[in-house]
C-alpha cells in the first residue's frame, strides 16, 4: 500500500527506523563476525535475478542475523490509463519540463522521472547570494553603492527571530564605506541591530569588524531557530566557544556543523536522554557523521556547563564550551572572522538513543560581533562564487529542503569541472539523486497530480542464500568444485582442490569500499554533438558520452575479490578500470540490456539491465587472484549512450576486497 507522508527512507513505520549500530558485547568475542553488516552492490533499473555475490571462500560475515531492514529506491512511472498492470508494453506518462526521455516512438521505452529532473516545485538557494558578512579587511573591490542595496541586502542575513532591526543612512567618518551594521544586543527579548548607509564614502580602508582591526580580538554570538534552538557564542580574545543547544526532552537531537547534508562528514553534537523527558541526565557525545549513517563517535572535547528540563513546554538545554581550535581534524575548529554565517544541519529523533532521525533539515546561524563598541561587521557585494562552488539548498514547496550539491574535482581526478558538468553545482543542477525524496513529486508546480485515487500496490520478494562460517575448517568439497569446473569445461588442479579442503577457517571476510569519477558518484549525461567535449557520434546519429578519471584507491593495502559497477539503464554502456601506469586493464564491465533475448526470458525485460561483475578467487573456479592495489594508481573509463541526454547517471564502482 501507498507508504504514509510521515515515512521514508530506512522508516519501516512511523515510530520505527532502522540504523546499522555494531553490537559491542559480541563483537568483542575473540575472532567474533561483525553484528551488523550493509550490503549494496546493485544497479539502477536492473532487472530480475541479478548477481550480487562472491567467489566461492569469500562472503561478508555477520553473527546470526535476526533481522534485514531493505531499503528500495522506486519511484512510480505506472501510467494508469495506457498500461496495464500486469504485463505489456511501457507506456510515458505525465513529466515535467526538465525531463529529457523521450516520449513517443521506438525509444520511449522508460520514464524522464526515474531521472529525478528538478521541477518548478523546487527552489535553489544558494549560500550567500550575491552578498557576504565580513568581519576583517575590506569591501574589495568596491562597497555597496546606495542605501536602497545595503537595505535589501541586509534583509538576507539569517538573525534571530524576533530581533528588532532598524535602518539609517548617515555619516560615519571613521567608518568602513557603505552599508555596515552594528549589533546593539543579540539575545532574547531584547535582540536589536542597527543596518547603518554610511554615506561617508572616502574611507575605503577602514577595516571591517573589531574596532582594533584584529580578527583574534572579536567577541561574536548568534542563535537561530530550526529543529532546535541554536546558540554560538565565539570569544576569541579568552579562546572560548559557548554552545547552547534546546531541543525535545524525550528524545534524541543533534546538531552538525559547517555541512549542508551527512555526507559532508561534519562535526556533530549529540544529545540522548536518559530515561524520560522528566529526566536530569542526558548524555551528550560528539560524533563525525558519515553518508546516512552515524559515522564514529570522537573523544570529548566539550565541557557541559549547564542542563535543564523544562517539563511544561518539554524542552532540554544543553550549554557546554570547548577551545575554538578542534581536539583533532575531526573536531570542527571555530573561527570568527571565518564563520559569520555558518551552514549546520539539526536532527530530531524518535527515541531516547541515537538512531535514525524523525526530522531532519540544514539551516544557517549568522555568528556576528556583539558587545565591543566600534565592533561592526560589514555587508559587501561580492562576484557571483567560480563554477562548482555554488552550494545551498533545494526547497520543496512543502518546506522540506536538503542540502545541494555534489563536490567535483579537477582534471586528472575527474572530467567533471572541464565539462562544466550541470551537477556540479546548484545552479546548474537538473535532476538526479539529490531532487528524489519521498514525498517530493516529480511533476511540474502547474502540472496536477494524476491518478491519486488510484495508489500503486506492490510486493517486494527477497532472498538471501548462507553458509554456515567455520572458523576452524574448510566446508568447500573437491567433488563440488569438480562438479563445478566440469560444467564450465575447466581443469581442476588437485593441489588447488586441496588447498581448499583443508583451508581454515572456511570463509574470508569481505570488506566494502566505493570508488567515483564523476561528483564524486552521479553526473548528467548530455544529448551529445561532435563539439561536445566527451562526445563521439556517428552518421546515424548514434552518440556515446564518456568520462575519465585518475585516482589513489583508499584504501590502497587491500586485494580485490568483487567489483560491482553501479551505472544505470537506459543510458549505461560501460565501465573500465586500468592500472594507470601499465595500462594493464583490471576489470571491465558491461551491462547486458533486456529485451534481446540474451538471459532468462522470464526476466529479460525491456528497458532493464543487469550487470555481470567482475570477480577474483582461487584458479580451481577458473578465477584469476584476487590483485593488489598497494602502491597502484588507477584510472577508470565509463561511457554512456547519449543520443538523448540523462540526469543523474552514475560513474561509481563499489569495491569488495580483503586486506593484504
């Protein structure tokens, strides 16, 4: 049935959600399998009975698992009027203006949503705009002009609600030229700051910030209202940052610094209750967050100063304070001429403990100079941020917004920045992974809805094949190795089928890692010409896209046992990875399209791939041996059809290995 507004990703219902979290108690048996492991090797718009696997004597060990949370990414392209449910041709239906499928003729055989194209119900907002705080040097190269601008631009800087902002022109001598503001107060009720035109204009050197001119001399506060209530007090004079942090007494909340999304890997505040919202306790962790998931919990390097219950409005305030520079390079380090207007991400839980977020968004706290008299800060025009430095948010019109976008490297990492690739940027960002979220529509703000009264029910059937793991003998019989090379018309060496009788212990655990040449992961594939940089077409009009990119594996002291290259239909082609300096090709792979008769029929269907991998083991299977990746630098290939152009196609490799 059609899943609740209130779930999504990894939500199973509305008071539950799944997280990988290690158990310690059995993982710290001696020679104990992990209690948890993530599995992902797939492709996108993969058909039927595709291959995830290992070779044999390779797997990735998990202690007697109770439960498997799966986490599909489907989006509904059924058009209701044209096509029937249970088998017949696709049929497009309804799609926004962005989308680039086709959608009729002997092509229009997929839909421009499974592209995720941005539509009109999005809106990008881009960090800082046209405008910056500063709080050191100068407006360079030239201040704002009129008071009508400094006013305007002045509306754009995110202080506190409730605080009573008033604008003047006048003449400030002693003053940095245009527009400057001071902050009378900028805590509680009684928030004010003055946006002042200095219609001096001669003093263009005057320096912006601390009356002394002295970044380190700056004393700067602000708080803001998202998920939580958020306060930063930054003191650099005494080396002291204050934070105060408000949020749900029942249940977990956090806050990650200087990100827009996880996987910007930022600093993070924990607070978890101890028991129920009438508690005292409460335990407050700093983390480095990873790609939606918890990442590693870091050594304390705050100090909690303060904590409250407030039970009639059920609120918690933690306020702790810590050194402005970080404990290690995980710690985010504070800087107030740096961060006056800092991106943070909050968290709100469902639970007591730390598991998957109820609520999430990403926001921005300006941290201004408070306090000192003759400490002002500066409000400057500034040129537009170079392509690929425009990050921000995308906001859907239901207010839900997440971070945007993709971060993409120079020439010889990837071919990204000198194909001025549309997703490496908000601004130029089309569609993909990052505009699919549940719930978002993929249709135009104008174009309705269809089909509402008639939800798509479905089920979802998974198997997942064992074997017990010894870790004192092997379990691989000579006769089904025997068995299994004469089915492929292979010798089998008896010295091999020996060696594996007798291996201990029967398996090799197998590790994961993923690899990306395009930002890092997902790019936009363009409806190619010959002039395009990339492109090769042919005189029947047929084009092929292809990317590059160099690169040091990480991590490098490891043997490869799978690749499992994630790319999608119906604009996959293939992808290739070389040792960089022998040329020696390492794995190729490419991905068999359905429809053509080429697998089993009962799953070979149009529009669909799947992806044969690229596996290493022991020669008794005909295998090579598992390469070496220490002290090799690989370059990869991928290519792409792009007679039409494609959003979000992706260039990653999704790496099993063993350590050396």
């Amino acid at each position: 049935p059609r899943v609740p507004h209130t779930m999504g990703h990894r939500r199973p219902n509305e008071s539950e959600a799944w997280i990988v979290v290690p158990d310690p108690e059995r993982e710290a048996r001696a020679g104990a399998a992990p209690s948890s492991v993530g599995f992902g090797a797939a492709n996108g718009g993969e058909y039927r009975k595709s291959f995830h696997g290992y070779a044999p004597g390779y797997a990735q060990l998990i202690q007697a698992p109770e439960q498997f949370s799966i986490t599909p990414m489907q989006i509904d392209t059924w058009n209701r009027d044209e096509m029937s449910i249970t088998g017949g041709p696709f049929v497009p239906g309804p799609v926004p203006r962005t989308s680039l499928a086709p959608t009729e003729g002997p092509d229009a055989i997929y839909s421009g949503l499974l592209e995720c194209p941005v539509t009109t119900r999005l809106r990008k907002e881009l960090n800082g705009g046209n405008y910056e705080i500063r709080v050191q040097g100068t407006c360079d190269p030239s201040p704002i002009a009129t008071a009508a601008e400094c006013f305007q631009a002045a509306t754009l800087v995110n202080f506190p609600d409730g605080t009573n902002v008033t604008y003047v022109s006048k003449e400030l001598p002693q003053s940095p030229a245009g527009c400057i503001a001071t902050v009378d107060s900028y805590s509680g009720p009684n928030a004010s700051v003055s946006v002042i035109f200095n219609t001096a204009a001669t003093n263009t050197t005057a320096s912006c910030g601390a009356a002394t001119g002295q970044p380190q001399d700056l004393v700067s506060y602000g708080e803001t209202q998202s998920l939580v209530h958020l306060g930063v007090k930054v003191d650099s004079p005494n080396d002291l940052v204050t934070i105060n942090v408000t949020g749900p007494a029942d249940v977990w909340f956090g806050v990650g610094f200087n990100a827009t999304q996880m996987k910007d890997s930022p600093w993070a505040i924990v607070v978890e209750p101890s028991s129920g919202a009438s508690s005292a306790d409460a335990t407050v962790t700093e983390r480095k967050l990873a790609d939606q998931n918890p990442g590693k919990q870091l050594a304390s390097s705050v100090t909690v100063t303060s904590h409250t219950v407030d039970t009639a409005s059920n609120q918690r305030t933690i306020v702790m304070t810590r050194a402005l520079k970080g404990a290690t390079s995980d710690h985010f380090t504070f800087n107030a001429a740096d961060d006056v207007l800092l991106n943070f991400i909050n968290a709100v839980g469902s639970t007591p403990t730390l598991s998957y977020h109820k609520s999430k968004t990403a926001a921005k706290i300006a941290i201004l100079p408070v306090g000192s008299e003759g400490d002002d800060f500066c409000i400057c025009s500034v040129a537009p941020p170079p392509f690929g430095s425009g990050f921000g948010t995308l906001e859907y019109t239901d207010g839900s917004s997440v971070g945007c976008c993709n971060h993409c490297t120079d020439e010889p990492r990837t071919d990204m920045m000198a194909m001025q690739n549309p997703t490496c940027d908000l601004r130029t960002y089309a569609g993909g992974q990052l505009s699919c979220h549940h719930m978002w529509s993929l249709l135009d703000a104008d174009q309705d809805i269809p089909w509402q009264d008639q939800p798509l029910n479905y089920s979802l059937k998974f198997r997942f094949w064992f074997q017990e793991y010894n870790a004192t003998g092997g379990s691989i019989a000579a006769a089904d190795i025997a068995a299994d090379a004469a089915s492929r018309d292979t010798a089998v060496r008896s010295d091999s089928v020996d060696k594996l009788k007798d291996s201990t212990p029967s398996h090799v655990n197998v590790q994961r890692t993923t690899w990306g040449i395009a930002s890092p992961v997902e790019y936009d594939v363009p409806k190619c010409d010959n002039e395009t940089m990339g492109c090769e077409c042919d005189a029947d009009g047929i084009c092929i896209h292809t990317i590059k990119g160099t690169f040091e594996p990480t991590p490098s002291n490891i043997k490869l046992v799978a690749a499992h290259f994630h790319c999608h239909a119906p604009t996959c082609l293939s992808v290739a990875l070389y040792n960089n300096a022998t040329g020696e090709l390492i794995c190729e792979e490419r991905p068999i399209y359905g429809g053509n008769g080429l697998n089993n029929p009962g799953f070979d269907e149009p529009g669909f791939i799947t992806q044969p991998p690229c596996l290493w083991g022991d020669e008794a299977y005909g295998l090579s041996p598992p390469p070496s990746m220490s002290g090799v630098t690989l370059h990869a290939v991928k290519t792409a059809n792009a007679t039409y152009g494609h959003h979000g196609e992706m260039a990653w490799m999704q790496m099993f290995y063993i350590e050396k």
